[in-house]
C-alpha cells in the first residue's frame, strides 16, 4: 500500500524523522492559508499523488505547469494551488494518462547546503534490508544506479537492533558530514530505520535529503510503500490509503480476493495460479495478441469469486476476447465451469470465450460446458487455447 | 534416490485442525505420505484426519518421530510455527501458508540458515517425490516418478510443467515449490547442488518468473557447478514494470528482474530456456538430447 507525501511526512515527525512544517490544501483558498499558516518568506506547493517525478512532470493540458511550485505570497500560492487542484499531473512514474491532483501540500521553504538520496528497500539476496545514501540527490536514483552504482553507499541492518552507529560513521565519513550534521544524521537515519522495521515499510524513499544551512539533516521528500502482508498489525495505516489513486477494477478485484492488474491489451484472461496467469498473458503475446489483463482467481476460488471476475473482465471496453486458462489442483475445474455457466445466465458473454481446463474433476468441468447452452470455443492445451483466441478477434 | 523427502519420511501438520490443514492432511494421507500427527496449540490430546493432535511440535516429534512438516497456519502465526519446527529439529519444513510478512522472514530465514534444517516456501504449493511421498497442495495424480527436478517459484505453472514431463514420459524426480515470496528459505542454488547429486535426476527443469534476481544467480552457478542437462522458463515476459503480479516477489522494480534479462542470463549459462510454458516439457527433452 502507498501513501501520499504529507501522509508519510506526518508519520515521519511522530517517529523522530525530521521533516519541515507543511499544511495539506484541498482547494487554492485553503492554500493561501496556508501559507499564512506558515508565515515564511516563501513556501512550496507541491501536487499529492502517489507518484513520483512530479518535480519534473506537467499538467496535461498545461506543459508549463509543473507538478512542484515556488511560491513568495499567499496570492501566489493560491494561484498555483488553482493551477494543481483537480488536473491531471502527467510524470515518469504515472505513464501517459497521468493522475487527478486532488490536494496539494504546502510546506515552508529551507535554506538548503546539501541535498543527498536516502531510501531502505528489502535486499532480497541477502535477505536483509539495506539503507542506501548516495551524494547524487534530487534526481534518479535509478539513473545513478545504471550509470555510477558507486555513488550509492549500502549499510545492511537488522531488524531487530537498527542501524548501528559505526555504519552511519561510515556513511558520514564517506559522504563527507561532520560535526553537528554527522550528529544529526545519526539520529535521521536511526530513526528512518526504526520507522520501516516498525511500520512494515516495503519501500521508504526520501529525495531529497537535505542538509540545511544550520546542519541539520531534513526529510524533503518522503515516498513510502508498506507491506501488504503485514497490514494486519497496523491497522491504523489502513485510514491513509486513497482509493482515489488506485485502479477501479483493481480495487473491487481486490474486495472479492482476486488478484487483478489491467493492462492494455484486448484479450482478457482468467486463469489460477500467478505464475500460470503471467504465462498465459505470455502465449497470448507470443502468438501475437494483446493480453488486457492479468487475473489469478486463487487457488480455493469460489463460484462467487470467479463469477465476479467474469464481471471485471467483461466490463473492461477494450476486452475484445476472453481465454480462460485452469490448471486444476485444489481449485477444481467443475467449480470454474459451475460460475462460467452462471457468468454467462448473469452477465452475458458478447464476445468470443476460449477455455482450456485440465486437472481436478477436468471430464466432470468440460461435460458440464459441453451440455450448457454456453458459447465456448474449447482448446485442448495451452498453445491452442491462445492459438484459437488471437484467431477469434483477428 | 530422490531429494529432501522419500518414502521413510515422517510428516506433521501444523494447523491440522484448520479447514486447509485437514484438507490437505487427507490428500497427503490418500497419496500415500506417512502423515504421523498434526500440532494446534490448544488442541492436544484430540485427533484429526485419524491422527494424534498435539500442543507443541517438541511433544510431537517426541511421540511420532516425525522429521518433515507442513506448515497451514494463518500468517500472523507463520513465522512463529516455522521456529517451533525449528526448535523441534524437524529436517524438513514445508510452509504453505500465503501472506506472511516480510519483515518476519527476515528473522526466520537467518535462523534457518544457521541451521542444519530445509525450509521450503513460505506461499508454496510445498514438495513431492512421486509415488514415495506428497507434503503440500499440489494435485497428486498428475506426477510420475522419473528423472527429472523441477523446482519452481510458481504452484500451478508447476502442475503444467509436471503434466509436460509426464505426458513425454519423463518423469519426476522430486518437485519442490520455492515459494513466491521476496525471501524464501530454500533457493534454485540449493536445490541444484542437491538433484547434481542425485542418481535419479538426470536432468533439471527450473521454473522462474520476474522480480529479484535468484535466476541470475542460478544461472551463474550454474555454468561452474552442474553437469546434468538443465532447462528453464521464465513468467513474465509481458508484465509491466511496478506492478505486483499475483505473488508479493513478482515485480520488476527500478527496472530490474525482468524477463529478458533472466532469460539472457540462462542462455549465456547453456540452459535450455522454453519460449512459452507450452514448451515447457520439449526443452527439458532437448537439454537432454543436447547432452546425447
């Protein structure tokens, strides 16, 4: 699960990352006053949305309006809260449709002497998580990675103890902090690493980090990203997620315990298994079509569940075709032909429907579609059932 | 031979009193597993599935002198009852259970390590030697023993790959489901030292998808230290970048662990890489004729 920026700034001040003083805004009245609020010479306005890039991404249809703005007057930042608040912010990370900005953080401005990376992520090879530091910050990080991986400094920790203080000596000493920055530092990154331990991060990304001109070490930017799996432990992360930035038929996919990605391809696919449901949008790919999704309906799935992802599947516009693909082993396949009849009793099926079951009760499942009124075109393997449904919209 | 488990091996369940831990205990039992008991905390002295439930896992071991365990408990509980398997001295720990958070397999895989035990998964479909012995999920019936291993970090795409291998008349060896998880506690580099060295596996088929980069480092070890005929295949070749795709370890991110790369990685170290998973079982075939 992400979260936005003043979100993640909030949770960062209560766990002893320093951050500056920033007011959430939802309308540009809202952030004229804020910015009186703040009472600095100068503030930032920058647009919420869960992704990143927005430094250097644009309105869509204003390509001078950048995602992050400068401002020297409550009138100014007003006018660019108007220019934020309810457009659509287009960025590296967001792809071509872009995203609604519907708040924007206002912050106060600082007097910065160092900007620098700093972000943890699990190392899975080494299955420990890892505090990355590089000199290289403000930009991507992903570029340094390519180009200079040296520019990246890596402390490993443990979760259970932290940080310890002879590995943030090292990075000071490596990134040239001393003196009341190396101090402050030291608190910075023993706080950030008890914050991810704590929360579950996935993820957490801070660039930049700044040193500013008192020697203190600050939290500009904060890009965070929990664990899943681990949300049932801090439940009072769940009131931060924003339905808002995430897909529709994501969302209610998830709701009924389906594992769904859209894409942008026009053959929709339900199979069960991850593996097997990336592979199928493979085949489909390899025998020249476009797959429209990726569906795993779960191995224990229900008549309900897949009845419902028929539903998400059909109701995609692009979806020109359908291929279901099961390879039965706790999910049975009369259980997929039980909710295929159903589907298409409820829901309709106006398009062309390829299915290829093998497995558990498989003769029981292809009887019980042979004797429906069900329009089905059966494949008898893999290579054929995607065979047969790029020929069916071609 | 085989590898990790065979017809001798004694199997707990732990959460046998759960809805998929009896399940599951039944169709291990009816394949022919020597399921010996089952652990609930709480339940001790009752039975399930025919067999002795126990509070702890120490008890259980002392009573039935189980060496192997499948573990069905629900997450919050998992790293936990993988520690206890652990603390018992089971050989063989099969953790079936999805979900789990990261951050406690941190701790579990360190511990694990340092030992002399063999943690499989966790969010696996578990392992099988056909014909001797089932610990887990996977539909029995579509195995047949023979030469090959297969291990895989996927269930169902390994049920395709073993019905691909059985149609062609090969065979499996062992099968072991690594788990789709970020941090698995057995990896394809552990289990290529062991089929090596196993006289019935005659050559191996590793199933991978995107995200991470243990195929990488497979393959690499690989080219030094396998001699057997090996092949391969890689979901994923469609998925795009910063998305999870079904499994938690299933994401290419900052633009690594894609297929592609995967893919380059095996060929460079001779491995047979399927195109589709259609093709799953001809590459094995192929690896081997390779070899004469």
């Amino acid at each position: 699960m992400k979260i936005h920026e003043f979100q993640a700034k909030q949770l960062f001040r209560e766990a002893g990352v320093p951050v500056l003083e920033g007011v959430v805004a939802r309308t540009a009245a809202e952030a004229k006053q804020a910015f009186e609020k703040l009472g600095q010479p100068l503030a930032v306005v920058k647009a919420q949305i869960h992704a990143g890039g927005r430094g250097k991404g644009h309105i869509a249809d204003n390509p001078e309006q950048r995602g992050v703005v400068l401002v020297r007057s409550a009138d100014e930042a007003e006018a660019a809260a108007a220019a934020l608040l309810g457009k659509t912010l287009i960025t590296i990370q967001t792809g071509p449709e872009g995203q609604t900005v519907n708040q924007v953080f206002v912050e106060q401005g600082c007097d910065i002497a160092r900007e620098l990376y700093m972000g943890i992520v699990l190392d899975r090879a080494a299955a420990r998580p890892v505090l990355m530091v590089s000199t290289e910050g403000g930009v991507e990080i992903e570029k340094v990675a390519e180009e200079t991986p040296e520019l990246i400094l890596k402390e490993h920790f443990d979760p259970a103890v932290g940080i310890e203080a002879f590995q943030v000596r090292k990075l000071c000493k490596k990134l040239g902090i001393s003196g009341p920055a190396a101090r402050s530092a030291g608190k910075f990154m023993a706080a950030l690493c008890r914050f991810y331990v704590e929360k579950d991060c996935a993820m957490a990304e801070i660039n930049p980090v700044v040193i500013d001109s008192e020697g203190r070490m600050l939290a500009l930017d904060a890009k965070i990203t929990f664990d899943d799996n681990a949300l049932f432990r801090n439940k009072e992360l769940l009131e931060l997620r924003d339905l808002n930035e995430e897909d529709p038929a994501e969302v209610r996919a998830a709701d009924s315990g389906l594992s769904y990605v859209k894409l942008d391809g026009n053959i929709a696919c339900l199979v069960n298994g991850a593996g097997l449901a990336m592979s199928t949008m493979d085949i489909i790919k390899y025998h020249g079509g476009e797959p429209a999704n990726f569906l795993d309906v779960g191995g224990g799935a229900n008549t309900e569940q897949v009845t419902e992802a028929f539903r998400i599947l059909l109701a995609d516009p692009n979806c020109k075709a359908v291929l279901v693909n099961i390879f039965g082993g706790i999910a049975r396949c009369t259980t997929i032909a039980t909710a295929l009849i159903e589907a298409s009793k409820t829901v309709g099926f106006n398009v062309p429907l390829v299915v290829r079951l093998e497995g558990t009760e498989v003769e029981e499942g292809r009887q019980m579609l042979a004797d429906s009124d069900v329009d089905v075109i059966t494949a008898v393997d893999l290579t054929d059932a995607a065979k047969k449904v790029v020929a069916a919209i071609a | 031979m085989s590898i990790l488990v065979n017809s001798e091996t004694r199997v707990l369940c732990q959460g046998i009193t759960g809805s998929a831990g009896g399940f599951h205990t039944r169709g291990c039992k009816e394949y022919g597993t020597k399921m010996v008991g089952g652990v609930t905390p709480g339940k001790g002295g009752q039975t399930a599935e025919g067999l002795p439930v126990f509070d702890t896992v120490e008890e259980a071991v002392q009573e039935t002198g189980a060496d192997a365990t499948m573990i069905f408990v629900p997450p919050p509980f998992a790293a936990d009852a993988i520690l206890e398997a652990l603390d018992a001295g089971i050989r063989i720990i099969a953790a079936i259970t999805e979900g789990v958070p990261v951050l406690d397999m941190v701790r579990v895989y360190e511990k694990v390590r340092a030992s002399d035990a063999v943690l499989i998964g966790p969010n696996c479909p578990g392992l099988i030697t056909p014909g001797e012995c089932k610990i887990g999920i996977m539909p029995g019936y579509i195995h047949q023993p023979g030469k090959v291993g297969v291990m895989s970090r996927s269930g169902t795409l390994t049920y395709e790959a073993v019905w691909q291998t059985s149609s062609l008349k090969l065979g499996q060896s062992t099968c072991v489901g690594l788990g789709g998880d970020p941090i698995v506690g057995t990896n394809y580099i552990d289990l290529f030292k062991l089929y090596e060295n196993d006289p019935q596996t005659e050559a191996i088929l590793m199933i991978g998808e995107i995200g991470g980069s243990a195929e990488e480092e497979a393959a690499a070890y690989v080219k030094e230290h396998v001699s057997k005929p090996v092949a391969a295949f890689i979901a994923g070749r469609t998925a795009p970048p910063g998305k999870r795709m079904g499994h938690a370890g299933a994401i290419i991110s900052g633009g690594k662990g894609t297929a592609t790369e995967k893919v380059a990685a095996l060929e460079d170290a001779g491995i047979v890489v399927a195109p589709t998973p259609a093709d799953m079982g001809a590459a094995v075939k192929e690896a081997i004729d390779r070899q004469g």
